[in-house]
C-alpha cells in the first residue's frame, strides 16, 4: 500500500464500514451497549417523542449515532473526516454535521455559547485520538512530537473539562474508549512502538487522562462517573478480514508499518492463534465503558425509597 492510503480507514466511511468488525462484550454489540445506557436513562424511545440535544463527536458515518437519533430533536456529529462527515450527513439529513477536530469543536462550541446545553453528549471509539494528537500527529511520513510534554497535559485537560461543561441539567457523557490491556491492543502497541514510543504512561495514556479529568469533574461535584471495563471479541470473517482489521483499522494503513513483513507475519500469526474451527478469528477486545451523569451527587446512590 502507498503513502495515499495512509489512514484511508477512516478517510472514507466505507472503507470504515467494510474493515469494521462487529465488537461484542457478554453477547452484546457495542451498538446495543449504548443503546441500552439511552434506555436507562430516558427509557425505550417513544416514536414522536424525540426532544434531547445530542452532540456525537468523532461520530465516523454515524454507526451508533443511529441509536441516539430516535431521541433526539437536535442532534449534532462532528468529526475530522470529511469523508465520515459526508456518509453521516446522508443517514441523518435533519442533523448538523461539522468536520473538525475534537479539541477546537469542543472549544468553538464552547465559546459560542453551547456551554451547558446538550442533553447527550456522546464519544465512541473516538475520543482517544484528539488526547493523543495533544502530544504527538502521526502522518504518513512518520509520528512528530508537538510541544512540550505539560502543554500537551493542559491541552489533554482542557479537552475533557469541555466535555463536561457542555452537558446540560442531568447531562449524560457516554463514551466508549479502547482498553489497551487487551490482547489485541498489546499486538497494536508493540507494532506502533516500532516506529515511535507512546507519551507519558504508554499507550493507556489517553485513558488516563480520560479518566483523571472525568474524576475531577466529579470531585468538583459536576456530576457522578461510572465507569467499566468489559472484556469481549471483535469477529473478524476469516485471516484476511483480521489481517486488513490490524493494517487499516489499527495501523492506519501507515506505509512503514504495512509493508513490513515481520509486521504482517505477526499479525498473521496472532490471527491464527485465535482462529476458530469455521475460520471466524475471534480477536480478545476490550473497552471501557463511561457514563458521567451532569448534576449527580453522592446521595443519588441512595436506593430509591420503599413505597
Ligand atoms: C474508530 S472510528 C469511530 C467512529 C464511530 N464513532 C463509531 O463508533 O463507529 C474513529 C473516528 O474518529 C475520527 N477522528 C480521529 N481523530 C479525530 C479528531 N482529532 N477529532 C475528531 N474526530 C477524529 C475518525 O475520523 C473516525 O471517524
């Protein structure tokens, strides 16, 4: 592959959507995973009765945003790719859709004065990119560290703060963030490390940022965080859809790394380790699940009182 189709897995959303594996976590797709904290919280959709302002950023061609929008009156995506912007604003033509970066669409929208005006802010498989570009852009020549590690912090907390100012009264933030724990994510970090180190604590980073920056909101008594990890699989059809999984999907098509041999063998190898007996490559996944609940305090613990 050429340095044209570096990241082309997520310059076109079709390309996304034919790579994308299905992700299951205890026999429930990341889609439903999402779809069930949305009936939690307002309950099953009532046709007509759509009324919340949802904001899904990094939101690719709108794969979950589909179990958003039966909620929504106002729903907004926005994400880098122009290609993915494209593919949402055709599911979804009543909806505002804006290519950006998630660090200055945060800030825009702050300083336009959307603070505290979305019921749902949403971030799936997303939000790790705009943490780590506070610290390094990859491109198709190489991985360039930008500034100094601390602006990078500040830039890193800046982003996460913004996440929850935007929630409105009783806001819900619900992400999806990958576990770099992972057996998958270990193969992908040791390949990436080949041509550059992660910054700070490796390639968990970004999540404990995430994570540190959501905990702080809560001790400002922003709101309430839970979090989980859920262990799961990601089903790939057979050695090749693994293989273009790891190449496009995780390695961003990156020509140093694709046109390695040893890279593409090692990929080949772990596949083969998790090959089933019909073929199916049934790759170990992990994801942390987020919810931070706008205006929650400690006693909304409490069990609900008994009639
Ligand atoms: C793994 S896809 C997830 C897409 C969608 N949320 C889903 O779950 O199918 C990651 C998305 O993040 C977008 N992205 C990458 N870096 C970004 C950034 N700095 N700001 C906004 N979006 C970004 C990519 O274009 C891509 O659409």
């Amino acid at each position: 592959m050429s340095l044209e189709s570096f990241n082309i897995g997520y310059r076109s959303a079709e390309t996304y959507e034919t790579m994308l594996p299905p992700h299951f976590y205890g026999g429930v797709e990341d889609v439903d995973i999402v779809a069930g904290i949305m009936r939690d919280v307002y309950g099953p959709h009532v046709p007509g009765a759509a009324g919340l302002r949802i904001l899904d950023l990094g939101c690719g061609p709108g794969r979950v945003t589909e179990v958003l929008a039966p909620y929504a009156s106002d729903l907004h995506g926005t994400d880098k790719s122009e290609g993915m912007v494209r593919q949402f604003a055709a599911t979804f033509p009543g909806a505002k859709a804006t290519v950006g970066d998630t660090e200055s669409v945060v800030a825009a929208l702050l300083g336009s004065g959307h603070a505290g005006t979305y019921d749902v802010v949403g971030s799936f498989w997303s939000m790790s990119y705009p943490l780590l570009e506070c610290f390094e852009e990859t491109g198709a020549d190489g991985v360039f560290v930008v500034g100094e590690r601390d602006a990078g912090v500040q830039r890193a907390e800046r982003i996460v703060d913004g996440l929850t100012r935007l929630l409105g009264e009783n806001g819900n933030l619900v992400m999806m963030f990958f576990d770099a724990s992972s057996a998958e994510q270990q193969l992908v970090t040791s390949l990436w490390e080949r041509v550059a180190p992660f910054p700070g604590t490796g390639r968990d980073y970004t999540w404990r940022l995430l994570e540190e920056g959501l905990q702080g909101a809560e001790r400002k008594g922003r709101g309430s965080l839970t979090t989980s990890r859920l262990s799961g699989v990601a089903v790939a059809a057979d050695a090749a859809a693994a293989r273009d999984w790891f190449l496009i999907g995780h390695l961003n098509s990156f020509p140093d790394l694709i046109n390695d041999p040893e890279v593409v063998a090692e990929i080949d190898e772990f596949a083969a380790r998790h090959t089933g007996a019909d073929g199916r490559v049934f790759i170990p996944s992990g994801v942390h699940v987020v919810h931070f609940r706008a205006g929650k305090g400690p006693a909304d613990h409490l069990p609900s009182a008994a009639e």
